[in-house]
DNA sequence: ACAAAAGTGTTGTTGCTACACCCATGC
DNA sequence: GCATGGGTGTAGCAACAACACTTTTGT
C-alpha cells in the first residue's frame, strides 16, 4: 500500500465520505421509498436519497444509523428497528459535481412505517411508491435501482423477507412482501408449507393470539426465527 | 444532504479512500490468494492485500483495475483477464493507525495464475494456499474472510465459476472450482447433467479438440456461456 | 493389467405445482 | 348468503442423490 507523501493530511486533494440510504418498506401492500426533496443546488427541488457526510470518528455504519434518525423524520425507535445493511459503494469522480465526493450506500428495510414527522433536517421527507418518484439526483437512481434488485435476490436465499414484517406477522404479510418486491403473485398453500417447512425461518407464537387482516379467517401470528439463510431457497417463479 | 462548510475542501478532516484487493485463483486444486509483503510500517514484514490509493479522477473500479496491474506483479494482460467485483467497503476509524482510512475492496478472479514477477512496487508479491497464511495487516483478514464468503455463495446462483477457468476449460476443471472453495467432494455425474442442462452456463467446443489432466479419459471442451445467473441454483451438499 | 478420469444409465426419493376443498370471519 | 382470506389435502411431475457401469487414456 503505498501513499502519497507519508499520509500528510493536506498534501492530496480530499474525498468526501457520504452515506446515502435506499429506506423500504411496505405500505397497503406496495413496496415504498422514503425520498427527501433537496433544498439547495445542484439538483434543488428534486427528489433525493437521504444521507449525509461520514464524520471523522464514525464507521460508515455508523453514520448510516445517525442519518436514519436524523435525515428520515421518523422516530427514534422506528429508525433503530430498522434492518441496515451495506449496499455498495459509488464513487464515479463527477458524481457529485461539487467536489469528490464517494458514497457508501445502505439499504434499510422496516415493516410498514410512518409518515415521517420533519424531527431534522428534512421535514421534507415523503414515502413514495416505488416506480412513482421522478429521476433522482446524482447517481441515486442507480442506487435505489441496485438496492431494489439486491433485495429481491436475498429474499430467495435468506430470511431477509421477516425484516419487512412486524415482530408479530401473518404469514399472509410474509407472503405479501415477496409479492410486492417480486411483483408476481404466490400460491398461498405451498408458500406456507414451504415457510414452515424452513427450520428457523419463522416461530410459531404458541398463545391463542390471532388477527384479522380486514375479513377472512383470523391467522396465526409468527415472529422470525433464528435462522438467516433458507436452504432450500425459495426460488421466484 | 448537509455538508460542512459549503464543500471548503480543506475545512474538514480529510479522508483517504483505498482499494484493496483479495486476488483469489486455484493452484493445483487449491484456493490460493495473492497477497503483498508491507515494506513499512506500521505492520512492516506482515503479509497484507495488494492494494493502493484511489486517485482523485479515477473511480474505485478503475482504481482496482489500475492496481491489479500495478501492484500484482502480474503481466498487463493476466491482470486485464481477471474477473473484477466490489465486495464492500471498509470503514472503521482506527483500521489504520496513521489516519483515517476508507477502504472500497473488490475481488479479483482468475485461472491459475503464473507466479507474479516484480514488475512495480511490489516485487514481493506471492500466492498463498488460503488458509495458510498468518494473521494479516490492518482488518485485511476479515476482507479476506468476507471474499471467500462472498464468493463461495455465489458459486451456487451464477456462473462465476467459470471466471476460475481458462478461455476453454473441461467440466473436471469446473467441477475442481466448487470442491476447492466450498471444501467438498461433488458427485461427477451429477455435476455434470447439472451445469450443462443449464442455459448458457458453459458452451460445448464443437471442435474435435480434447486434452488431459494427467491420465485418463481426455475430456470434451467448454467456453462460458452468456448466462450470469443460475436458475435453478447449485445448491451445497 | 491397473489406476484414473470422462461419460452414460437407472432408480428411489424429495420437492414443488396446481389444484380442490374446508374453516372462520365481515358485510 | 356471499366474499375474502386462512389452513389442509392430494395427485402428478421435475429435479436431484446415490450408485453401477462403460470408455479411454497413461504407466
């Protein structure tokens, strides 16, 4: 690893360090993004990705999590619930054209959430049904585009599906967020066995609870099991 | 997106950004990784992953690039050949004592490669059998941890395999890429119905070519298909 | 002749798909 | 009653694991 000048802080031009976040979750059955409107050029007006700079003593995680508090409107307990994982990381010189600015993109799922109430910087943060929102700033389209296909990947080898859900759910939501990621729909019979049939992936909760879901028979409630990856995948259709 | 300052480049502490790179190939059967002796400190004589700066007009990717050839000791176009993809950044303030450090790693992916000869910096360059080598510099060990990780999932749903794998390669050779880095024996026969009753995993050389891995039966040639993905997946015993 | 690796065949089991059917609830 | 969603059953098909067997080379 060999460095310019012996690591004189000053002596190479600085990158920036951001995270961006793609929030999804599930709303009346659609996939939605939280997308804040910008408020200063370049791009001011359109719609955003939130996030914001790394800072010196922070982990890029680190900063993923500070943002989600501040940058999204929603609760503190909300955003600390939310499943945060590592997307990728842009760094196209040009991508910001401020200056050079590299970013490490998160995605971070939740079970369906609320309006965002404007606690930061952004009062200006909205859930929008995904395929709805406009062309993004900077590279963010592509981002969000990845975010999305990553997910529906993992949906087929992991349990990454429970992250959508409350920590009470039917396997009638379970089903439903794999409808709305994947857009086609399941055959409900053999989805349920093939959950079930899943050591690990969800847990049966033993106490007469159920719930309605509007009308139809009342389900059985499930919390997610310890399990992360499903061997067998589900496979998409 | 809030920002120190206005973008003053030099009105907060800098970051550097750094590629690294868990170059992996097979070696008589073996999974080996190209790794660097550090010529100075800190962690001087440790073994560590190639790697280097990422310039201030270059992106993470073409930085990568750059470096595969310059740092590896391997020749322009063994290193064009190799099969490139991010794997995830690093981040953690600390991960270098000297200042703060954010590193983008990718994987690099080839057949088996000749010995590096020192063409740049790293004239100490070598192949190691994966597992054998001690305790890395920085939080290289983990990169290296997660690359093995990565790779070994997605040998079940794509077709990386074949980036293992010279321009034409028998299914024996194919085959010894799945038992190497998951670390089992698969069934011969069945291997075989399964990678070639796949669309456009591999593609038969009509050619009456054939060859020899030591004895025995010479085999029929294949080049990679156009396929990158695996449907259905080849699952791990 | 023997060992080693390629290639083909076969058989039992598993897993999945596509349904048909009953149950419980709201209107 | 009817519509809606939960839950069970089942028959047919496709995929896969395990293993036996033949073929073609080097020694």
């Amino acid at each position: 690893m060999t460095g310019p000048a012996g690591y004189d802080p000053h002596a190479f031009p600085p990158f920036a360090v951001t995270v961006d976040l793609a929030v999804l979750t599930l709303r009346e059955g659609r996939l939605h993004v939280l997308l804040v409107r910008r408020g200063e050029a370049p791009y001011q007006g359109d719609w955003a990705l939130p996030g914001g700079f790394v800072r010196p003593d922070e982990s890029a995680g680190a900063a993923a999590r500070r943002e989600l508090a501040e940058e999204t409107g929603l609760s503190e307990a909300t955003a600390a619930g939310l499943h945060l994982e590592q997307l990728a990381t842009y760094s196209d010189p040009g991508r910001d054209p401020r200056m050079r600015v590299v970013s490490v993109a998160y995605t971070a799922l939740g079970p369906g959430l609320p309006e965002p109430r404007g606690g930061g910087d952004a009062a200006h943060a909205q859930w929008l049904p995904y395929g709805t929102q406009g062309p993004l700033a900077f590279d963010h389209d592509a981002i969000l585009t990845d975010a999305r296909q990553r997910v529906g990947a993992k949906l087929e080898y992991t349990c990454l599906a429970t992250a959508f859900c409350p920590p009470l759910f039917t396997l009638g939501e379970l089903r439903g967020v794999y409808e709305a990621v994947w857009g086609v729909e399941l055959d409900r019979p053999n989805f349920r066995r093939k959950v079930l049939s899943t050591p690990g992936f969800v847990q049966a909760v033993d106490g007469p609870p159920r719930l309605t879901g509007g009308r139809g028979k009342p389900a059985a409630l499930y919390r997610a099991g310890g399990a992360t990856a499903l061997h067998p995948p589900l496979l998409r259709p």
